[in-house]
C-alpha cells in the first residue's frame, strides 16, 4: 500500500531583486533599483500596510541634507514605479542556502540580490507593562497622543531624540526626566549646548541676549567630563524629522509646560498600583522648581504606575514613556543563518553592503558599518544614514550585477546631520562632540543666549567638527573646512568672531 503523497510547498517565484522593509531604507534601496533596472522586477516585501518615502528633499549643502517622511500605501509606490510590487507580510524565514525568503502568507521569494532594511525596535526598559510604552512608529505615536489626553503626570525615560523632541511638545502634563546623563541630549551635546536648550525648555520661549565673550579651551583635566559622553556605538535613533507634527501632545492639565530632570539615574523598578500598596512606601509630588532639585513632598494622589529610580526617589504617574534607544530588528533572519553580527547587534556590513552572506545586503538601522571609517564619521541610527544607506546599498548590488567597479559615497566621508530640537535648528558635523579623540583636541565656542550656540572641534588647529544651534548660515563653510583640513591656527579666535564674515575668510 502506497504511502500517502503530502501536496508539495508552492514552488518559489522566479529570481528576482528583493528588498525587505518598508522604511525609509528600504523604499530608497528598492527606488533606485527600479531606475537602475526599469526591466526588471523589484520586489519589496514589508510588514505595515503603508510605506515611509522621502518626499520634500532638499539639498542643504554637499552632504546636508534636508526631507520629510511620509506614509504612503505600497499602491503609490507601484504606481510611480510599474516594475516594482509590494507584498505585505511579515517575513517568516530567510533560507540563504536556497536564496529564498518565505513570508508569513505562505509565500515563497526567490532572489538574485536580497537586502535586509527591517530597521530598529525600541528597547523597552520593562516588556509587557501596560503603563510601558517605546515611540518608535506612527501608531505607537498616536496611541501615545490617545493616552496622554487622559493624563495629568508622564515620566520620559531616555536622552536620545525621541525624549529631546517629546519633553519640549508635550503640553498640559506634568513631565518627570528622568537621565542617566548629568545633562540632556547628551547623545548629541556638550553640557554648554544643554544648558542653552534648557533655558528654552523652562521658558517656553527664547530671548536673545548680548553676545557672550567667546571662549576658547582645551580639554586637559576634563577626562571626566569625557567619560560621562556616549560613544557612537550606544546611540540610538529618533523617529523621524517632524515625528509628532500633527500630533496634539495634550495632557489634561491647565498649563503649558511642567517638566522637572532627574538626572544621573536610570529606573530601578516598576511598581503597579496594587504592588505600590503592599510597599508601605509614599511617592513624591511633582517638584515645583524647574530650575534644580528640590526636596518634594509626598504625593496624595494614587497613581496608575509607578516608577523608582536609582537616586531612590519614587514617582507615580499615568504613563511610562520608554525612550532609552533602539536595537537592529535582525528577526527572523538570524535562525539558521550565519550572519556576522556586530557589537550593537546589527548585521555587519563592508564597504560595498554586503554582509557575510552572498548576496545578501543590509542597509539602514539593520546593519552595522564594519569598513574603516573615514576620520570624521560615525554610523548613528537617524533618518539621513538610512535614507543615504538605502541609496548606496542599491548603487552597490546594480555594480555588482553589471559587473562595475563601484567606490564609497561620498557621504560616508563626513558625518553630517540636520534636525530641530526645542524649535531650533540643529546640525552636526564631524566628530560633534569630540567622539574618539582623548584629550588630543580644543573647542572654540560662540553663544547668544535664545539666538545661537556655535561650538567648533579642533585638533592641530584643524576642525573635525562642529555644533551648529540656531540659524548660524556656518554649516556649509565648516562643512568645507573639516573635509579640506585647512590649517586654522593662524586665524586664531576670529575663526568664530560674530563681527567677522567668516565665509569671505574662505570663500
């Protein structure tokens, strides 16, 4: 007697470009395939019903560059480029022996060129909590805009992007931040950038006040001060430029802005109302002054959640914002594949996207740049790299199919970023914030308190980068003058003098 015949899996569809993720990485990477092969079939394979496209782009200057983001169904995609599908499902497994990617639908994808732009996932500092939640995409935005309407207090737990952006828009709440830094945005800045956002944060508005002498120092004796600074490799990603226009970030108290800092802490536990009880324990009142710690009483109201912290001070609150980074998404791709993973857990990439698989790319959040970089850059999970990764990936995998020799992008010669904090103009440029370099550099500083903060990095009298606050018009110049390597010494402090044009110095 026969045994009986099991109905064969459906045959894998014909080899094809396979791009996975529906982010900004991904569509860039599965755009410029489409242009490079208008006659061949582009496939892109994502999880959400809506992809993220770059529209509104705007050159800055050689590597600055500005765009929006916006959510689009994978319908207008395949209209604006006919060779290219979308096909929504989550992946269930990559079979890299048999260059086929299998999605949850049951379907089978067949590549030639596969890259992976599955991007990031906030790491939550406590899974499963109700009361827990990581901002990451549009609808974990707009559940959070849902909650925050019934809210009186929030604690915001993180330094990055997301927690710069959040304190600042938030409204009509009450705001605990809490920091592992002594100042904020240390992913981003020196304490004397800090301490020109704060006054901002307080006010609600900034005022411009006489030019402040201009200051110039070495970093001798300030290793400490050093130490307290992230390196490149812990730092995470915003949302997105603009993440929370058109969101109403309103809790239901009557004022504007409450928001008091804790810093040099970290949360050590989480304690649920009920939980709370059993502790026979009192947690603190807001503290009423915004311009340093104070000693808070004990709060009356109950709380749905409460948070205690390092510096053992507990707080009750109606919602636990979990801003405390990102980690590469590289499920399921990991299962059965022996990918080389770098320390941050990305997918390690060289200089051509490729990863230790054949013919398999990665590009954006995902991936982890494993080349020597240039002297004056850094891979940071922001918006710019995924959008400048995606592009290049694509450029990287057309060479290798025309059998072109292809060099790095330019972009990855200098690190250069734009974006808004506290409604002002941020940019980056270079090692910012002295990444790397010891005590082997100087900075040169200019502030008009409300205006402008410009913070230059030397070292042998060359820039290696730059903090621009505020409409400075610098970025371009310094953009020049850290990619030229122009010897600064002999211009001395007019380098940053408010009464000297320095773009005719070198124009």
């Amino acid at each position: 007697m026969e045994a009986a015949q099991l109905p064969a899996a459906p045959a894998p569809a014909p080899a094809r470009l396979v791009v996975v993720g529906g982010g900004i990485a991904g569509v860039t990477c599965a755009e410029q395939l489409a242009v490079n092969f208008p006659s061949e079939e582009i496939l892109l394979i994502t999880a959400s019903p809506v992809i993220k496209a770059v529209t509104n782009f705007k050159q800055v200057s050689k590597l600055l560059e500005e765009f929006d983001v916006e959510e689009q169904p994978g319908a207008v995609l395949e209209k604006r480029f006919p060779n290219i599908t979308v096909v929504e499902s989550a992946v269930r497994q990559l079979k890299s022996q048999e260059r086929c990617i299998v999605t949850e639908d049951g379907g089978q994808h067949a590549y030639r060129k596969l890259c992976l732009c599955t991007g990031a996932k906030p790491k939550l500092i406590c899974e499963g909590n109700p009361y827990v939640l990581g901002i990451r995409d549009t609808d974990s935005a707009q559940e959070f805009q849902k909650l925050l309407t019934k809210a009186k207090r929030i604690v915001v737990v993180g330094n990055g992007g997301i927690a710069l952006e959040l304190v600042y828009e938030v409204e009509g709440c009450e705001v605990i931040w809490a920091i592992k830094d002594k100042a904020i945005g240390n992913t981003f800045f020196d304490a004397g950038a800090a301490e020109f956002l704060i006054s901002k944060l307080n006010s609600g508005k900034a005022e411009a006040q006489l030019v402040q002498k201009r200051t110039r120092y070495t970093t001798e004796g300030r290793q400490k001060a050093a130490r307290s600074r992230a390196s490149a490799s812990e730092l995470g990603s915003a949302l997105g430029p603009d993440w929370h226009e058109g969101l109403s970030l309103k809790g239901t108290r009557e004022c504007s802005r409450h928001v008091h800092i804790e810093p040099l802490c970290e949360v050590k536990a989480i304690y649920l109302q009920e939980e709370f009880r059993g502790l026979g324990r009192k947690s603190l009142s807001f503290p009423r002054d915004l311009h340093g710690p104070t000693s808070p009483t004990a709060d009356q109201d109950l709380w749905p959640v409460y948070v205690e912290l390092t510096n053992e001070k507990l707080y009750g609150c109606d919602l636990i914002i979990s801003a405390t980074g990102v980690v590469p998404n590289t499920q399921p791709f990991l299962h059965g594949n022996e990918f080389d993973v770098g320390e941050d857990g990305g997918l390690r990439v060289d200089e051509h996207m490729r990863t230790s698989l054949p013919d398999v790319y990665a590009a954006g959040d995902l991936c982890s740049a494993s080349w020597k970089p240039s002297p004056v850059w850094q891979q940071m999970r922001l918006w710019t790299q995924a959008r400048q990764m995606g592009w290049y990936a694509a450029k990287c995998m057309a060479a290798d199919l025309l059998g072109d020799p292809i060099d790095m992008d330019f972009s990855f010669e200098l690190f250069a970023h734009v974006t808004k904090f506290f409604n002002y103009k941020v940019v980056l440029l270079g090692k910012y914030n002295a990444q790397g370099l010891g005590a082997d550099h100087e900075l040169m500083l200019r502030c008009t308190q409300g205006l402008e903060y410009v913070k230059a990095v030397l070292r042998d009298g060359r820039m290696v980068g730059a903090v621009l606050i505020g409409e400075t018009d610098l970025e371009e110049t310094f953009e020049n003058l850290i990619l030229n390597q122009m010897d600064l010494s002999p211009y001395g402090e007019d380098l940053l003098d408010p009464n000297v044009d320095i773009e005719d110095y070198f124009d």
